[in-house]
C-alpha cells in the first residue's frame, strides 16, 4: 500500500518500481485534492484499489485502512510505502527469502536499509539485525502480529506513528528485522548537504508543521516508553537537540520552526492530540 498527499507526477515513477512485486496495491489517497491525471494513470491498473479520503486524515489512519482491506481479504502480509520512496527490484524477493527459511511468528515487521542519498554499492551478502524502530516506508508488516498488537495510534497523526508501533511490538515480545539486501531509496525532506569542517551535514528542511508533529509525538513516545527502552529514548533525545541546532543554524524560516516546537511542546503537556488545524481554530 501507498499513502498518497497531494503527489507530484515523480510519484508514479515510485509506484512502478514496486506495482510488479506485489498482488495488489491499496492507495489511500489523503490529498486535498485529486490530480485527476495522476489519478486516472493509477486506477486504470486492474492491480490498484484506490481509497480517496477527501482530506488528510494522517499516516495512522491511511495504514489501519490498508491493513483491515487486506485482513478481509486474507493477505498476511502488508507492503507499506510512501509516496516519496522508491523499491529495489528484488525488494520482495529478498522478504521472501527470508520468510521461507525463517519462522516469522513472533517477527512483527521485515525492514529495508533505507537509502537518502544516492548509494555507491550494493549490498552482496544477505544479513539480519533486529532494530528498535523502522521507518514506514518498505516495511513488510506481518499481519497476524498486527491483529494482536493493535493498530497505529490514530492521534499521533504523523510522525512517530511508526516508531510508536515498533516500540510496542517490541514490548510485547514481537521482533523487528531488517534484511540488508532489501533497498529503498527514500527522499527524506528536501535534503540538502553542508559541511562541518571534514564532516558532512544533512539538513532535512521539513515543513514548519512537521516540526509540531515530530515534537509533541516524540515526547510522547519518551513518556510512554522510557523504562521499557531507555537508550532509544537517549538517543532520540540527542537526535531532538541536534534537529533544533540545524533549524537556529542551517534551516530557513526559523522562526516560525522554532514556533511549532513550541507549540508541540505545549500541546504534549495539555494532552493534546490529533489533527493541527483541528485543534487549534
């Protein structure tokens, strides 16, 4: 499945490296409006199964849509993409392999290696690890586990919506995998490179709203999860610091950033959730 918001044409280019692979493909569509070209291009493949929302309902709701279409229709297993993201040819193969020689009972989600920026080599040999969280973007959600581990927190939105659900998953005992040979070429922001002395910097210069989500999400992310995985919640922590840095010293429209910060602050500790604009009128 795909969650599509308001896409550009390249959009398609990202769907085709993935349609082959796969049975059928669920679009949710939370645009604010409908690219009517894009939209006939997709819906005239007898493989895609287009949701259209009619409104940005959030990543948390597009995926629980998805996973209760294909739960119906007995799949056991769910692809989940971004519209942002591109598959390796042999993505789902690789899943496969894996799976065939593995028992995935207790395996919540296979994970890719996401790519943002372009890579010089390929992974040759096949390895596993188990990671704490996994972006949404490539995964193979293991539908089973899905059904006993409970679905994506609607009122988180965006944003931490993934990393909530691994950490869960995580607590009630079930694995996250990621395969070293199965790639996505992920556009993370709109990535831009700088560099510190020898060193290089990506700044990601997310929009001024994503800065709100990531920061009222996140602590509430720490909160709920600090002293089942204390060193995630460090690290995050260190990742916050650094992504502030980057907004006072590299990013444009500061202030602004700096403002939904704040105001993802104050919303964390009203226990405020959901929507922006629906909360704050």
């Amino acid at each position: 499945m795909v969650v599509l918001y308001n896409p550009k044409e390249d959009c398609i280019q990202n769907i085709n490296s993935y349609l082959h692979q796969v049975s059928l493909l669920i679009i949710v569509d939370n645009s604010d409006y409908t690219n009517t070209t894009l939209l006939n291009e997709l819906i005239s493949n007898p493989k895609v199964k287009y949701i259209a929302n009619n409104t940005n309902l959030g990543i948390a709701h597009a995926l629980n849509q998805a996973a209760t279409i294909v739960k119906k229709d007995d799949y056991d297993f769910l692809l989940t993409m971004d519209q942002d993201s591109s598959a390796d040819s042999n993505l789902i193969e690789n899943y496969n392999y894996f799976l065939l020689s593995n028992d995935f009972s207790k395996i919540g989600i296979l994970a890719p290696v996401p790519s943002y920026i372009p890579e010089t080599s390929k992974e040759n040999v096949q390895s596993v690890k188990e990671l704490d969280v996994a972006i949404t973007s490539g995964c193979l959600l293991n539908l089973s586990v899905y059904e006993k581990s409970g679905p994506f927190k609607d009122d988180l939105f965006i944003d931490y919506v993934d990393f909530e659900y691994c950490l869960r998953l995580k607590k009630k005992g079930f694995k996250i995998v990621q395969i070293s040979k199965a790639k996505i070429y992920h556009q993370l922001g709109n990535l831009e490179k700088h560099h510190f002395i020898f060193k290089p910097i990506y700044v990601t210069h997310h929009l001024p709203i994503r800065y709100y989500y990531r920061t009222r999400n996140r602590l509430f992310v720490a909160k709920k999860y600090i002293l089942s995985f204390p060193a995630f919640v460090l690290k995050d922590f260190f990742i916050f610091i650094n992504e502030i840095l980057k907004i006072i010293f590299l990013e444009n429209n500061k202030c602004l950033k700096i403002k939904r910060i704040i105001r993802g602050l104050m919303d964390y500790i009203k226990n405020k959730y959901g929507k922006f604009e629906n909360i704050h009128k």
